[in-house]
C-alpha cells in the first residue's frame, strides 16, 4: 500500500492491511489455487514461492479494525467454487 492515512471529507483516517484476507497463487482458469500469500507478517506458514509459479498479491486496505468477519446477514467478499459441478 502506498499511504498510512486517507482523508474522508474533514477527518484523517489510519489505513492498514486487513490482517485475514490473503493474497494467492493461481493456476490456469483457476484464480485461488492453493498457496497464500499473507499480507502482514507472521510465522504461520513456511510455504514459499517457487519459479514460473503465478501470484495475486492483494493488499486489502481499510481504515476499520484490520479484519474480516462472516455473518449470514452481512457477507463482503465472495469467491466461487470450483469443484462443483454445472447443474
């Protein structure tokens, strides 16, 4: 991300990276393909990138708590599933 701080009409904001959504590696017709890419440091994962293999890498910025949450009323991101088949 380029900035720390946005300013929304007369007030200044911090800006951070959403601490749970990760960027991804990705495979032909298949956008998420398996390996994250965690854009706040941590040592959760020892994964590593290899050579000629393709990344998202999604910054995810908000000026709220710094993560996402599910809840049946409200959803802000979507993905589709692959492995379902066409009806």
């Amino acid at each position: 991300m380029e900035s720390y701080e946005v300013t929304i009409g007369n007030t200044t904001y911090p800006v951070k990276c959403l601490e749970n959504l990760c960027g991804h590696s990705m495979l032909p017709y298949k956008i998420h393909a398996g390996k994250s890419v965690h854009i706040v440091a941590n040592n959760r994962s020892d994964l590593r990138m290899e050579e000629g293999e393709q990344y998202a890498i999604e910054t995810f910025g908000t000026t709220g708590r710094g993560y996402t949450f599910e809840e049946e009323e409200d959803c802000s991101h979507y993905m589709r599933k692959f492995n379902l088949k066409d009806s």
